[in-house]
C-alpha cells in the first residue's frame, strides 16, 4: 500500500475508529460509494480482488500493514517480500 493510504489509515485509528472500520472505509465501503460494491471491495466468490498479504494481524495494530510479504494482483504474485 502506498505511505499516503497507510497514513490515512493510520489518522483515522487515531481519530477514533476502529481498525476495522479503518479497514472497512476503504475496502467495502469505497466500493460501494463508487458504485462498484458488486464487484470488488470484499473477498467473496465470484468478485474481483488484489490482495496483500502481512505478517501480522492489522485488526490488532493498523501498523502491520506496513509489513507487507505479498502482494497478489490479478492472481499473480506481483511482489514478494518474504524472507
């Protein structure tokens, strides 16, 4: 994730919201404002995705988005930061 997104983020925790509503203002919420809901901003069958993958849990700390090992785009693996 770009440093602007993970800041935003990052404020919106520290303004008061939850980690997952941080998470879910800009994954399915997003999309549903964008008209898009139906196709992407949540995991389900049948919907578009581009997923990362981190070390740790972000609904525990917002930061460990910042601990980025993959990230799958189009189902292909376009980065990988694993050790």
């Amino acid at each position: 994730m770009r440093d602007s997104c993970l800041l935003e983020l990052g404020l919106w925790v520290k303004c008061g919201a939850t980690t997952f509503q941080a998470l879910q203002a800009a994954t399915k919420n997003a999309a549903e404002l964008c008209g898009v809901g139906p196709e992407l901003g949540t995991v389900e069958p049948g919907k578009l995705a581009d997923l990362i993958v981190v070390t740790e849990n972000p609904l525990a700390d917002i930061e460990n988005l910042r601990q980025l090992q993959l990230v799958i785009k189009e189902g292909q693996v376009v980065a990988d930061h694993r050790r």
